[in-house]
C-alpha cells in the first residue's frame, strides 16, 4: 500500500521548476535546510570546505557521482531532477562514452510538494530490481529535489537483493563534479563495508595475488596501475582494486587493501570508510623523482615494509626516471589549472621537467593528502590556490604571460584569443598516463608540441588583425559601427526590471 511522504515546499513554490544553479545557491540551501536536509548538507560542508574561495564555476556537480555510476557493472543510474538538468547531465555523460541508459524520474510542482515524486522514485526502483540484471540501484537527488527534501533515505536498503543507493548531489553543496565521484564511492564503500560487518561476502572476479594490496584512490589512466604495479614490486607489494570500482564486488576488495593511495585528494567520504576499516591513508603519488621517492617511502612505511626493500623499489624507479629526464626536457613558461583534483601532481611532473611553472590552481580544496605536493611546489616557488576561481586562473595567465596555458575551457580560451598556445587540462592532460617513467616522457612530448605552435597563432594573428574582435565579430556587409547609447539603454533597462524584482520578493517575503 502507497503513503504519502509530506515534503516541505520550496518558499518560491511557483518557481519551483526553473530553481537551480542559476537561482543563487543561498536560496537553495534554505529550501534544503527548511526541507530535512541540514544533516546531509552539515556533512557536505564539513567534506568539502568552500573556503578561501568561493564555489568554482565547472560543470554540474551530479556529472561526477553519474559517472561514476554509469562505469559500474550491473549497476543502474536514475536521475530525479528538473528535465533541463537532467537533460544536460546524459548529454555530457554520452559525450563521454557512456554505454549505459541514465534513468530519470519526472517531476512538476504538483508531484514535488505533494510528495507524489517520491512514490514515483520508490515505484521506479522497484520496477528496475531485478537481481538477475544488477547488483545496485543508484538514485540521485539533484538540484531541486534535494532543496525540497525528497527523502531518499525513506527507500529500502534493498529490493530483491538488489541494493538501493541514494544520494543527494545538490549544486549548492558540492563544489566540483570531482568531489561529486567522492559523494558515491563513499556511500557505496558504506554499504559495502557494512555488508563486510555482517557476514562473508563474495570474493572479487580476479584472483587475488597473494601479496598484500595498495588499493588506489581516484580515476585514472588505465596504464597507471600498471605502472605503480611495476614500481612497487620490489617491495612485495601489489596494486589492488581502483576506487572509484568497475562492480560491487570490488568494494570488499577495496576495503580488503594493506593501505590506501590517494593519488586524488579529495576523496574525503571513501577515506572516512577506509579509516573506519583500519586501513592506513598515503598522500601525494608517485610523480617526478622527489615525489616517487617519498611515496615509495611512505607506502612501505604504511605496509610495514623493510627499509632495504623500500630501498630496493626506489632504486628500480628512479634510475628509470633520471634516464628520461635526463634526455627529455621542457623549456618555457607555464600557468596550469584544472578541475579534476589531479592538477598539483602534474605541476609537479611540469616543474622536474624543467618547466617555468608560475601558477597552479585546482577547484578541488586542500587537504591532508595534497598537502604534501602543495608544500613541495611553493617551496620550488610555483603559487598554488585552492579552489580557485575562473577569474584567478585567467589573472594568472595575465600576470605571468605563459609560453604555454593549461587550462579550462574558458581560459583556454582566453589564452588563444591573447595568441597564447594551449591545451585543455581535462582532455588533453588529465586523461593520459601520469605514474612512471614513460608518462613523462609523453608529457614532455604534448607541452613540447603544444609549445612549439607559437610561431602558427602569430601568423593567423597577423593575418586575422582586429577582424571578428568583441562586437564587431561576425560577417558583415558594411563596417559595424559603435552604439554606446544603446549600451546605456539596455543598462537603464536592465536596472529598471532588477529594482522591480526586488520590490516584488520584498511584498511577497
Ligand atoms: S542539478 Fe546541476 S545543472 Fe541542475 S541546477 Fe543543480 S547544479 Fe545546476
């Protein structure tokens, strides 16, 4: 039999569809506050601290913990959220390989207050548990449905034996897609770990190997397992599972690992599982000759594991280093920044390189496990900021007039239209290997390249002149000429309609 759950309306319920990230996130957190969501939110806050800075400006956050579902084996995803986000969310999420459907739960203002959404998430699970087929249901409360206190943890922990998994993954409380991975494989390495508590569970596909495990945090380039397979072999040691997992099954063997790496940062919920677990956290990664040094160190000291060993595994890895460096070098000056968490390892990579490197920012925010990358580049003189904004990272790229620009879409951008070669961090730098000797001597090869196109931007320059410049872009057929009374028109304007709104909230507050 059906009940109704009584869900708090949102305060501007007329409005309530066109809410979200455009809507000001303090209104939203209202809402969520007022609506039963203060634990949640309190956790999110304390997780992933906004501080010194302001929200990043990135792509929606959700993108994160759908992405990480939808690389999951028997595993379906179910959006509830306004059909724009949603809409936005499976495209990107198709235009990033995914081979899986994206459920989604629709909603209007009726179904919303009155609590029928719910029922209709609740009645979408149950029609998707199908054991034969999955192994979890993973359901994602965005943006609106979070703010008016959809309550996802009213849904059964399981359904036929089928997990149910929900989050709540609101713009307003999680900062960056990046932190959004954190928000599942830490609700996901939860269950699992409770589901170890209670009694045996299944052993993972693969044959395990014997040797005590380094379950490694964060997405990464598949080769880099690989590599830091290689890299600690000498010291007994194997690589286990990558968190975030391909199947359920792995998060036992995760939790199952000697110690944990966190290669990405920011992972704060997984980490929290993990301590929970009794397993010992490392920092940093194994990028460039000091930092594979001190992380073979702190791995060995993790696991226990004699000093000639340690000794042994560094020796192995640094001489393969040095002789890359040695012969591969890069040349010039470079600002870097990014939003994927990986950004401080490879400035690291940049600056062993021989690289200028003046500026690093990351949206992701400082933690315990970057703490030792970041102290290691100020001390080489690079500046680093955390949770940078757009607005820093393209300061930066005035300041120090780079050779080169890695960057976010918009600074890129930027950079280009300045005449300054670029490459986009997420898919040109991010996404290729960064462990081991061999990722260098790639690196070095795309900066290099990227580097040598200065000659190209400054002929089309020359070429292109002042045409297609801000206002005057575009084909004309007559030269555009200047209006700046129809500037101050639409200002006066625009002013007119801002002071009528806010006369509107205040009669309606
Ligand atoms: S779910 Fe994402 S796209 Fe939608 S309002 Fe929230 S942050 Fe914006």
């Amino acid at each position: 039999m059906s009940h109704t759950i009584p869900i708090v309306p949102i305060k501007a319920t007329p409005a309530v569809d066109g809410l979200g990230c455009h809507a000001g996130k303090d209104a939203m957190l209202e809402a969520a506050a007022s609506a039963g969501k203060s634990e949640v939110l309190n956790q999110y806050a304390a997780d992933y601290p906004k501080g010194p800075h302001d929200q990043p400006q990135s792509m929606c956050p959700a993108f994160g913990s759908l992405r990480v579902g939808l690389r999951m084996r028997r595993t379906a995803t179910i959006l509830s959220g306004s059909a724009c986000c949603v809409y936005g969310l499976t495209f990107t999420s198709h235009f990033y390989g995914a081979r899986r459907s994206v459920g989604y739960v629709p909603f209007n203002s009726e179904t919303l207050v009155t609590g029928k959404l719910f029922e209709d998430i609740r009645e979408a699970v149950h029609a998707q548990a199908d054991p034969a087929k999955l192994d979890a249901i993973v359901i994602i409360n965005l943006c609106v449905p979070t703010a008016s206190g959809v309550p996802l943890q009213l849904l059964p922990p399981s359904i036929n034996g089928v997990r149910v998994i929900g989050i709540d993954v609101p713009g307003f409380g999680v900062p960056t897609h990046a932190e959004a991975k954190d928000v599942l494989a830490g609700a996901m390495l939860r269950y699992a770990r409770q589901e170890v508590m209670a009694g045996p569970v299944p052993a993972p596909r693969q044959a395990r190997s014997g040797k005590p495990t380094i379950t490694l945090l964060g997405e990464m380039f598949p080769a880099d397992p690989m590599s830091i397979a290689q890299m600690i072999a000498p010291m007994e040691l194997a690589v286990g599972t990558v968190v975030p997992t391909r199947e359920w099954r792995e998060l036992y063997a995760a939790l199952d690992g000697s110690a944990v790496a966190a290669i990405h940062p920011f992972y704060t919920a997984s980490i929290r599982e993990f301590e929970a677990a009794g397993r010992p956290i490392v920092g940093s990664a194994p990028v460039g000759i000091d930092g594979t040094h001190d992380w073979l160190g702190a791995i060995g000291q993790a696991t226990g594991v004699a000093q000639p060993l340690i000794d042994k595994a560094r020796n192995q890895a640094l001489a393969a280093l040095r002789a890359v460096l040695a012969k591969q070098r890069i040349k010039g000056r470079i600002t870097l920044s990014g939003y994927e968490g990986s950004e401080l390892l490879v400035a690291r990579w940049l600056v062993e390189c021989g690289a200028d490197l003046r500026y690093v920012g990351s949206a992701c925010p400082a933690t315990p496990w970057n703490a030792h990358d970041a102290a290691w580049l100020a001390a080489k003189g690079v500046h680093v900021q955390f949770r940078a904004s757009l607005e820093q990272d393209l300061a930066a790229v005035r300041e120090f007039k780079p050779q080169l620009a890695i960057g976010t879409t918009p600074v890129v951008q930027v950079a280009k239209e300045a005449a300054i070669p670029s490459l986009y961090f997420t898919n040109l730098i991010s996404a290729r290997p960064l462990m081991g000797a061999a990722a260098a001597g790639s690196l070095v090869q795309v900066i290099n390249g990227a580097m040598g196109n200065q000659a190209r931007f400054d002929t089309m320059n020359e070429f292109f002149g002042e045409v297609g410049k801000a206002d005057q872009a575009g084909v004309w057929s007559e030269l555009p000429q200047e209006h700046p009374e129809f500037r101050k028109d639409m200002k006066r304007q625009r002013e007119k309609q801002a002071k009528k709104r806010a006369a509107q909230e205040a009669i309606g507050s």
